[in-house]
C-alpha cells in the first residue's frame, strides 16, 4: 500500500507555492535568511521601516534573538485599519455560539470590528492601560476576545490570554505573574450546554490578586452576576460610551505583543514573551501559504483562544491578511456529534484546522453524523497539537476532506510562535501523521542525546538551527529558565523537547514529548505542576505523575499517589483527589488513572525514577532497562503488582 497522497494537480496549479517553487525558495531561505525575511517583512505596514532584520546568536553564554529591531509599527492598525475602507461591510467574523438559536449566531464586519477596537481602546486608555501594561483576557470564544486582543496592542498593552477553562487559582496565578491591573471577562460562558462561571471565577482570583484595579465584564449570557461598583464595568456599556478613534501607539519590533502561559517540566506554568515585528512576519505570511488560503475564502480554526494555535492562527493569521473565519464557541460533540460537520455546511468553510484528539473522537461516531452535511466547500485540512496517528489521518482525509483535500499537519509550539515543519499543501505530498518538511528559514536538526548531529535516516532529539522571527524571545521574570530549557541542552541550538525522526524523503515525524511534559487532547500538562496540585491534598504524602498512551487523548495523565500515614485508600478519597486536582488547575488535568503507591521507587539520591512509572502505566512490565539505581527493588515489584491486580478487575 502506497503510503504517499500526492499534491492534486489542480490543488498544486492554483496553489500559492507549488514544489518547484518550494524548492527553490526554501534553498534560497536558507543561503540569504536575512533576505528572505526582509521580502515577507514587506506584508507588513511599517511606521518606520528597520535597517537590520535579524540579531541573533543561539549562544547560551549570551542569548540574542532581535528582529527588524528598530523598525516600528503597530498590530492593530495592521490587523484591523488597513483593511478598510475596502472590507467595511465584508464579514471579519463569523460567530456560531454554542446553542443553535437565531441570537446565537451574528457576523462582525470589519468595519464594526474597528470600531469596536478603537472605543474599547479608549476605555482601556480610560482606566490607565499604557504602553507596556499587561491586560489578562479570560474570555469565551466570542468576537469580543478578538476585539479586547486588538483594543490592547493598538494602546501598545500586552495581552495575556488565559484559557476560559483554567479555574479561579489558575487564573490567579497568571494574574499575578504578569502583574495585570485590568481583567477583561464576561459573565459566563457557554459549553457544551453548560454554563462556564466566569465572573465568578474572576471575582475569586481578582480577591487573592489585588494587583488588579478594574475588571470589564462582557454581557454574554445576560445572567445576574456580583458586580462590585467602581471596580468592575459593563463592556457594552463602555463601549457605547467611548470615543469611536483611538490613535495607535508606535512601538518597537522587539516591544512585546503578548504573553502566554504554558506548561513546561519543570516548576509552574511559564509566560512565553513574544515581541511584535518579528511575530506578525512569521504570523501573517506563513498562514496564508501553508493554508493556501485566497481572498473570499473562509477559514476555521476550532482552537480555544487560550492557545497558541488560536494566537496565531486564528486571530493573527486570518486578521493579517483580511480574511474571513468562523469563530466557535462550543463543543464539537453538543447537542450532538454532527455539530462541527454542520456549521462547516452553513458557513461554507473553506479551510478547516482542528486537532487529532477531536478527530478520534468524532471517529468513533462512525460516518453517519458526517454524510448528513454537505463538506463540499472544504479544500484544505489542516491538524495540529500532537502527532496524527495515520489511522485518524486516513479518516480525515476520507471522509471529512472526500480525499480530494491536502491534509497540512503543522508542527511547532508555544516557544515557536509558528509553524516550523508543515507539508506546504500545494507543494509537499503527504505521507499520514508526518509534519513532514521544514517551512522557509526553518533548518531542522536531529540530535542524540549526547548531542551529535544525526545525519540522513535518523531518530532523536528534535532541534533547530538559527533564529526564526517568531520565536519567544524570553519566559517573563525567567530569562534563565529560557536560556537553560531551550538553549543550553545543545548549544548553538534551539531544543524543543520533542522527539523526532527523518525518513529517507527527509520527512520529519514528531515522535512525541522526550522530557516531563505530558500532551493530552493537544494540551500541555507539567508532571510537576500536576504533582504539586495532588501533594497540595492534606491526605497526600507524595505522588509522581507520569503520561500514558490513551486511545482518544493521544496521552492520559497516570498518577502515583502515596497517601500520609494511617490514612485509607477509598474509592472516595480517589475521587476527592481527581477533583481537588480539577479545582486548582481546571478541567483539562484530569486524572486518568490514579494507582495507591505505599512508596515510590526511587534511585539513591532519591529522585523519583518516572523512566519505570512510565513503563508501568503503558503496562510495559519487563525492559525497565538498568533498575541497579533503585533504591528498594521490592517498591517496584509492588507497583507492577498492583496495575496487574487493577488490569485483571477491569477485564473481569
Ligand atoms: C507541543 C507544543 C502548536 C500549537 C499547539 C500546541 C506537540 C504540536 C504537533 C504536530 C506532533 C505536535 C509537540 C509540541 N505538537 N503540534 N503537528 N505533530 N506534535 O502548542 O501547547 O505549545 O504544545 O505539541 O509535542 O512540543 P503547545
């Protein structure tokens, strides 16, 4: 069976890069970096155009990664101003709410979107925000996110969104990290017929962070929620009230654009800074060639805007180049399975960007919920946030794209900024649940773990070589943490944590995470940070957490729990432990499998040796290599005991 899906010939005849012209690009990209950057910094209106593009040295003794660092612009008026007055009344937005009623569903042009913009700027400007400022975003999927996104960096604010599913301590904590002074939230959320209790959550992690002075509250539900006079104002309210012009505020290429948070191996969660210029460039050219998008299309990304994906590739990219996109704010599975294959009929879209873990479950459906709905407007797919199992890409390339639609599996992280290895779909066959090819400028590399460059046919650390415009430029209050993560593991390189492997095309599979980090459903989870939120319950003594294979979430989080002495194991506590877990970090950490661990094995020194948990969890019960530096032999012959007796139950 042949496993490579070429290029349709017509796709490749209209496309925006074609192979030949991959080719030749991707060579030149590499001999002239600097002037390839400098062309597709050209996409961009500049206030004052740079005189140098790139600065930089992967060099862990003296880290620079600087951009067209003394030209100046501003996003929003390169987003949002610059798309009229010739876009006024053409959809920029078209929302779906999560119900199917006729107030669930509006369309934003851009010419309201900037007016919406610009007063909402003005009411930030009104409650202090300047130039540098930090304003946390804790917002649905409704337009009013991509509105309060722009409002902050036409003032030059930095916005830090925070997924609408962290709860009240999360967002606490990103809060005062960032040392935010205004909170944009709204009174709830609606998923999945549920009802997402934002202010609430909001006004509990306002009262531990004082630093925040004013919290503006978009009316999404309508629904009678606390309100604290002086403190808190309605955005319509607002809005309605401010002055329709906003000067943009000049900034710098290298000034920051946005914070976001994201998990890594070690300590808690991380604010990854990225800088204007360099970001936009990288943002707004690659989304147009790898989703091959052309003027009047439609585009749906599914990603929460709590995500990277969505920074750039559903607000960024689509508002860069004056597209159209879908914005939903539900689920794909309410009211039922065909939700997603129904609002791609309504809204005719064009280009579709998801994730495998929906996929997978979608799959599980079967065929039915797809053949009800008409997907002939789809032309690309595209999948992103962990590696594609070729079974799903089949499924998707069949069924959902009538095999007629390149599959675009965009591989990169929230350290990139964007995409790194992409099959570029009008140039690059497909082979399933590869990322395939490096994007323009992009020089993979493969190392072992001692560090040597592994040539041809090869598997093991995923690298890159050279600066990118996108890449974060640092973790905020942590440049040490960045510069040790990313660029000390192998110097004069960036280290991405993943795994990877070349085939003979020169194709890249990612193999998945190599360090703590678990990928479940496509989002990030520290072992640590899941640790420290189970050890926090008063019951617990110690835990270790590590990531198992999972049919439907790629990974599952698998935790040993050592509970403090004389106290039971129950099937309560268990669940008392998976919820306590749930209510410090939200409903993503959810504990698959937590196994009862009377001690945890451990080497001499006392580090937690996850190599064997990791091994137990995906029931691996033999090959734990070398075990002559665990401490107590026995500790694991318990363990593997105990998921045997629990797998043997669970057959029964
Ligand atoms: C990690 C980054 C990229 C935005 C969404 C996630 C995994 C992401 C792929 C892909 C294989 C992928 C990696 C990466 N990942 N995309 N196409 N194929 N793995 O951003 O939360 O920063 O996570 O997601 O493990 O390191 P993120």
């Amino acid at each position: 069976m042949s496993d490579i899906y070429p290029v349709p010939p017509d796709f490749a005849a209209r496309a925006h890069v074609d192979a030949a012209a991959y080719d030749r690009l991707y060579r030149q990209s590499l001999d002239d970096n600097d002037g390839f950057w400098r062309e597709q910094a050209a996409a961009l209106d500049w206030i004052r155009p740079f005189t140098q593009v790139s600065d930089t040295k992967f060099d862990p003794a003296d880290l620079r990664i600087r951009w067209f660092a003394d030209g100046t612009l501003n996003a929003s008026v390169n987003c949002v101003d610059r798309h009229l007055p010739a876009k006024a009344d053409k959809p920029a937005i078209l929302w779906q709410g999560d119900g199917e009623g006729e107030s669930e569903s509006r369309s934003v042009t851009w010419g309201e979107l900037a007016d919406k913009v610009n007063r909402l700027a003005n009411v930030l400007k009104g409650l202090g925000v300047a130039k540098g400022d930090v304003v946390t975003i804790y917002l649905p999927v409704i337009p009013e996110v991509m509105v309060a996104m722009m409002a902050c960096v036409r003032l030059g604010a930095v916005h830090s969104v925070v997924f609408s599913g962290f709860s009240a301590e999360a967002l606490a904590n990103r809060i005062e990290d960032a040392g935010a002074k205004v909170l944009i939230t709204a009174d709830e959320g609606h998923r999945g017929g549920r009802v997402v209790p934002l202010k609430h959550n909001a006004d509990a992690a306002v009262a531990a962070q004082p630093s925040i002075r004013h919290v503006v509250v978009v009316r999404r539900s309508g629904a009678s929620v606390p309100f604290t006079p002086g403190r808190d104002l309605w955005y319509d309210e607002a809005v309605a009230a401010a002055e329709p012009w906003c000067p943009p505020v000049e900034v710098g290429a290298e000034d920051p654009l946005f914070i976001l948070y994201t998990s890594g191996s070690t300590g808690k969660p991380k604010g990854l800074v990225h800088t204007t210029g360099g970001y936009l460039v990288h943002a707004g050219t690659s989304w147009r060639v790898i989703f091959d998008w052309h003027e009047g299309e439609v585009f749906w990304c599914t990603a929460d805007v709590g995500w990277v994906t969505a920074h750039t590739y559903k607000i960024y990219g689509p508002l860069l180049n004056g597209a159209t996109s879908v914005m939903f704010e539900g689920v794909p599975t309410w009211p039922d399975s065909s939700r997603w294959w129904s609002i791609i009929e309504r809204y005719r879209v064009n280009i579709f960007y998801t994730a495998p873990t929906a996929l997978r479950s979608l799959m599980r459906e079967g065929e039915a919920p797809v053949q009800r709905h008409d997907l002939s407007s789809l032309r690309v797919l595209g999948s992103v946030g962990e590696p594609i199992n070729p079974e799903a890409w089949r499924w998707y390339h069949s069924v959902i794209g009538g095999g007629r639609c390149p599959i675009v599996d965009t591989y990169w992280q929230t350290e990139t900024g964007a995409v790194l290895l992409v099959p570029i779909p009008g140039a690059v066959a497909n082979k399933p649940g590869m990322a395939a090819k490096p994007y323009f400028g992009i020089r993979p590399v493969v190392v072992d773990a001692a560090g040597t460059r592994l040539d041809g046919v090869a598997e093991g650390n995923m690298c890159f070589e050279g600066s990118w415009p996108g890449q974060a430029r640092t973790i905020l209050h942590d440049h040490e943490r960045f510069v040790l993560t990313y660029f000390a593991p192998y110097p004069g390189l960036f280290f991405t944590g993943d795994g990877g492997r070349r085939d003979e095309d020169g194709y890249f599979r990612i193999t998945g995470r190599v360090d703590d980090v678990i990928n479940v459903s496509g989002h990030r989870l520290g072992t640590v940070e899941l640790e420290s939120a189970i050890s926090s319950h008063p019951a617990v003594a110690e835990s270790a957490v590590v990531g198992f294979p999972h049919d439907l979430k790629g990974q599952g989080v698998f935790a040993y729990v050592t509970l403090k002495e004389n106290i039971d194991e129950s099937e309560a506590l268990r669940r008392e432990i998976v919820d306590w877990v749930r209510a410090r970090i939200g409903a993503i950490a959810s504990l698959d499998v937590v196994q009862w661990a009377p001690s945890l094995p451990k080497n001499r020194a006392g580090k937690i040796l996850r190599r064997i948990l990791a091994k137990v969890a995906a029931n691996d019960f033999e090959n734990f290599g070398d075990t002559s530096t665990v401490a107590d032999p026995a500790i694991v012959g318990d363990i593997v005991l105990r998921r045997k007796q629990t797998l043997e139950r669970e057959s029964s």
